[in-house]
C-alpha cells in the first residue's frame, strides 16, 4: 500500500510525527531509527510485566498485533511500522531502577512491542544491559524472538537464573512466509535456533503463534509443524489463532485481499465480532495442536522448565 506523505524529514515541523519532534533521528541504509528517552520500563499486562527496547519491528510481519501503537505516534501501522523503529537509548537504566520501586515479584516478558533482536538491535546492543538488569533483581523473565541474534547473549542468559526464550514458529511453509513475515528468518532457521539454545543452556520453548485460518490450519500442515518443533527438542509449545486487531486487521487483510482474494469473505464472517477470531474454530484448532504436541510429548509447559512461556495477549504499552 503506497504512502503518498512527502518525506518525513522533509515535512514543516507542525505536522511532522510526534516521536519526531523529541527524538534524535539517525537513519541506517532502509532503516530510520528514532532515539528516545523511555519514561517507564515495565508496563504492566494481564501476564505480568513486560519490557520493550524496540518499538516497531523490522520483520515486517503482517499480522503483528502492536502495529497500531506506531499510530500514536504520528506513524502509520503498515509500511511506517517496518521501517521507523523507535530505539529507547535508556531502557536497562530505566528498568534498573524501576525493578527497585515498581516491581512486585511477577513474571517479566521482553520484547511485546517489537522483536529485541531485530536488525536495530545490531546497532544499539540494548539487550545485554536489560538481561543483565533483570538478573541483578532476580527477575524471571522469557524473552520472545524469531531472530538468531539472540545467540550473541546465549552466554548471558544461560548463566541467568529464571531465563526462558520463546521463538515464534506458526508454520513451516516457506511460500507463505515469505510474504506474511518477510524479514524473519524461515522455520527451518528458527527451529536450528530453538535447538541451540537448549543445546547452550538456555530453555527454550515455542509459541506456534499465530495460526493463520485457512493457510496453514490444514490437519497436514499442523502435524508437520508440530512434529518438526518436537524434533528441535523445544521444552514447550503454545498455540495461538491470528488475531486481527486495529492496525494489524487493516495491513493483513490488505495482504490477504492481494494474495488470497478467495479467502477475504471467510475471514470476514470468521472475524465478525472483533479481534478474535470465532471461538469454536479456535478451540478447535488450538485442540489439535495440543492433542499434537502431547502425541509428541510436548505441553503447554515441562516440568524441567516451570516458566510461563505462553505468548502474551498484547496490551496497550506507553508510547515512549
């Protein structure tokens, strides 16, 4: 989808992007990077607690539920998302402090409002110091990513109690990857990551999320899926249908109406009443996943590793 806004930095300052006119802007080859002070770390969930370096994904996936978080901002969901990450530069300080005065015990997830190991985080290396600030309040944590940059810290982590890693692997078609998650490494990468992990000592576990209705739900394609995660010796698997709220309905269903047009009417009807999709077909689908994953010896967690690794539901996270 076009986007017929002059150039950002190019715009009068009124009606340049908010995040804009309190960030240092560096831009890196494809990448513009807005350098923010965060005025909070921790942001509290229906999970727990979570802490975000990265607003903004590089990955690009479709479907990605915090897209319009990027609105707020004076960004667009779709194309600005992907592309202007906001960096905030004082995160580890940030949540350093916070661990002392905010944190009441609960369990931690890093990386909702975009993957802490995406592209940026090569150039800002904002993750060891958040690991490490989390291990000095002997905070449980698991953190949520789809890319192999994470075995830079593996060290890190392994040597960090209460550590749990989750990688996303919905599916294991690669046609289909390549145009609903463009920029994450394939399954096959992904699930060579989850064995390593375990293999350096860091549990990790998968979050077969999301399911897309109608593309990779098939009884074959949730077998093979399935099979293949149990065979990278994943210590968990959590399944979880698309949801489609505001900011990601619009950019996936854009995709779905130019790749799958025959499918746009269902998705309708199957999303009729908000951002779930119909409850009989998740529980369905989410049913033989896990009648799949205990034929392969799998749960939603393993005694060898009691963290809570299911994905979060996304909540509304502070801006900056």
């Amino acid at each position: 989808m076009p986007w017929d806004a002059p150039p950002l930095l190019a715009a009068p300052a009124d009606v340049r992007p908010r995040v804009e006119r309190s960030a240092v802007t560096r831009v890196h080859g494809a990448l513009t990077c807005y350098e923010v002070q965060a005025r909070t770390a921790l942001e509290h969930t229906h999970d727990g607690w979570a802490v975000s370096p990265y607003r903004g994904c590089a990955q690009a996936c479709r479907y990605c539920a915090v897209r319009r978080g990027h609105r707020y901002l004076g960004l667009d969901a779709e194309t600005d998302f992907d592309s202007r990450i906001v960096v905030r530069t004082n995160i580890a300080r940030r949540l350093r402090a916070e661990l002392t005065t905010r944190w009441d015990g609960e369990h931690v997830t890093v990386g909702v409002g975009g993957d802490c190991y995406q592209g940026a985080e090569e150039i800002y290396r904002l993750m060891p110091g958040v690991v490490t600030a989390l291990r000095e309040a002997g905070a449980p944590f698991t953190v949520h990513t789809k890319s192999r940059l994470i075995l830079r810290d593996a060290d890190l982590l392994a040597a960090t109690p209460g550590t749990g890693v989750v990688v996303s692997v919905a599916f294991v078609d690669d046609r289909i990857r390549r145009t609903v998650e463009p920029g994450a490494h394939s399954a096959q990468r992904r699930l060579e990551l989850v064995a390593e992990l375990n293999e350096r000592g860091v549990p990790c576990g998968v979050a077969m999320a999301p399911i897309l209705p109608l593309l990779t739900d098939s009884p074959d394609q949730l077998a093979a899926t399935v099979r293949r995660i149990a065979d990278a010796g994943s210590v968990s698997l959590t399944p979880h249908v698309l949801r489609l709220p505001p900011g990601a309905r619009e950019w996936y269903l854009a995709w779905l109406g130019e790749h799958h047009p025959g499918l746009v009417a269902r998705y309708t009807e199957l999303y009729g009443h908000g951002p779930d999709a119909d409850p009989g077909y998740v529980g369905r689908i989410t049913g033989q996943v896990l009648q799949l994953a205990a034929r392969y010896g799998m749960g939603a967690t393993r005694p060898e590793q009691p963290l809570p690794l299911a994905l979060p539901r996304q909540a509304q996270l502070t801006l900056l």
